[in-house]
C-alpha cells in the first residue's frame, strides 16, 4: 500500500481546501468502500481527509415537509429515522436491502451515494477497465458479462451501479447539497448527479475535485408514503441487486394519478423510468398497464445472451411491487 497522509480538519471550508488544493487527495468517511479499494490498489491517494468530525450528521424535517439528512449520517441512523420510516419507506427499505448491519452502523449516507461499481473487472487490477485504467478497454463488454448493463451503457463501459440507496433517492426526487472551496453550495437532483460513461466512464458523477457533499434532501411528496424498494439479486442478502425497483404511487380510486419509479441493477447509473411513469398516469390500476408501462421503458434496452434476462425480471419486479402497493390499504 502507498503511504499518504491523514487529516481531519474541524471546518467544511478546511476540508474542501484540503481536498481542492492536492489532485491527489481524497474525502474519507466510514470508509466501507474506499477501504476495499486501498488494500486492492485499485486508488493510492496521497492524502485522506477525514469528514467524520464534521457537523454533517443531522437529520431535521424542513419547515416545508420535506426532509435534510447530514452527508456522514450513518446508513443504520437513516434506515431506522422514524420520520423517514413512516414518510419515505422506499429510502428505509433501500438501506436495509444494500448491506450488512455491520456495514450499515459505518456506511454514510454520502459515502453511499457515491461508491464505485463493484464490477468484477474493475475490482481486479490485472483485468481490462476504462473506468480504472482510462483506455485500456473494458472487458466486460468484450467478454459479454451477465452483470452488464442493458440501459446507458458504451462501448467503454457498460458496469451497473451499485447503490440501492441512490435509486430509491431518484425516485422520490431528492436533491444532494454539495459545498466548493469558496463556501458556495451548489444543489444537485440525484437524478442528475451521475454520468453516463461515454467515452469517459472514470468520471462518475459531475462533482468537481474537492466539492464535498453536505447534505441530501429529500422534498415535500405526500405519495412517498405510498412506496416500496425491492431487490432481486442472486442471494437473499448482502448481495448486489440484478435488478431493483424503487417505485412510489399516488392513486385515485382504482386509477394510478402519479407514479414515481426508478430501476437498480439495469444501468450504469440508478436510472429513473419516466417513460414509464408517463404510460401509468391517468391508467386504470392492472398489471396488463403496469407490464406495458415496464416495456415502454425498456424499448431501448441493449442486451446479449448473457444478460437479456435482465428484462423479463425487472418487468415482473416493477408489476408485482406496483400491485402490491395498489392493494394496499
């Protein structure tokens, strides 16, 4: 492991500085994911600063309704929040389903947000990544992996992202608070925080070095209430999703008046179906409307044979998780 220096410095502004002035450093909370990225080689920062002495752990309800939750507030915290149990199920539920208790009592809500693929190609240094090592090819294209994304994928790189929490965040429009070197914050939807890989896929996000994220939002939504994160992966636990929904409705009698869905485990960002929330408002409540609101969503997929069972799942997923909330009381 390469040596490197440890701060922890007492201000948000100190730590952006820190962090801005040196390309070489990096932010570091609970450290779940970085951790594992250190000991494989995978990055070798020259410096850590360390954010978890910063008063960036609160979670307060805004004098509007909606919700903001402090960045290095723990994922356990979060997911037992009574305000956000009872208000934002989908985002308690997301939590629970993306680790560990004992990764979760670490794991903070920015660190979350913004961990990097789990890839198998990306966690092994000898293998071809874009994303690691920018032009050196992407072998799971070229091996035609079954983890591959089928939506937003190049030609450079076609790894899912892995947070739960971020697709349910995407769902229920929350918005990230992120502070620069010049105490300036800027306000990002979540849904417009990650890149598509292009011909760029090292870029993840659209922060700039040194930005720091303080705090996520989440805004006024009564039918957040009405809402249900499932994940479908290869165990029943501490695994990563195949395939995820995030899905919030509002209903009027036996009709969906407005739905929110977002998919995990499809793209190589959390991805937000709004041609599918488009196909469900005003529609009666059936799965025949709900199988067609899935398809509609997925016209522009593009699979091979090792991964086209992505389909078929996440269009059973989003009908069976929209009829269960439909049928609740």
């Amino acid at each position: 492991m390469k040596p490197f220096r440890y701060e922890r410095p007492a201000t948000v502004r100190e730590a952006v500085a820190l962090v801005a002035g040196d390309p070489g450093a990096v932010f570091v909370a609970g450290g779940t994911n970085l951790f594992d990225h250190l000991k494989l080689g995978i990055v070798r920062p020259c410096l850590l600063v360390d954010v978890t002495g910063l008063p960036l752990s609160g979670v307060e309800v805004l004098p509007d309704g909606g919700i903001r939750m402090g960045a290095t507030v723990r994922n356990a915290d979060l997911a037992a929040h009574p305000e956000v149990r009872e208000r934002y199920p989908v985002v308690s539920q997301a939590l629970l389903a993306g680790a560990s208790p004992q990764l979760r009592n670490m794991a903070t809500l920015a660190g979350n947000l913004l961990q990097r693929t789990r890839c198998p190609y990306f966690l092994n240094p000898d293998t071809r990544c874009n994303k690691r090592r920018p032009g050196s090819g992407c072998a799971a294209v070229e091996e035609h992996s079954e983890h591959t994304a089928v939506l937003g994928a190049s030609e450079s790189c076609a790894a899912v992202h892995p947070s739960d929490l971020a697709v349910a965040l995407c769902a229920v429009d929350a918005t990230v608070c992120v502070q620069d070197g010049t105490g300036t914050t800027r306000r990002i939807p979540v849904t417009s925080l990650y890149r598509l890989p292009g011909h760029r896929p090292e870029l993840d996000t659209v922060l700039e070095h040194g930005e720091l994220i303080t705090a996520v939002e989440l805004p006024a939504l009564p039918m957040a209430a009405r809402s249900r994160y499932r994940k479908v992966g290869d165990r029943a636990s501490f695994s990563f999703a195949l395939v995820s929904v995030a899905v919030a409705v509002d209903l009027d009698g036996d009709r969906v008046r407005d739905a929110r869905i977002a998919f995990g485990g499809l793209a190589t960002t959390p991805w937000r179906a709004r041609r599918a929330e488009a196909v469900l408002r005003g529609a009666p409540a059936t799965a025949d409307r709900f199988a067609a609101a899935a398809i509609e969503e997925l016209a522009t997929a593009r699979t091979v044979r090792a991964n086209a069972y992505k389909v078929p799942l996440v269009c059973d997923t989003l009908v069976a998780t929209l009829r269960d909330l439909c049928e609740e009381g």
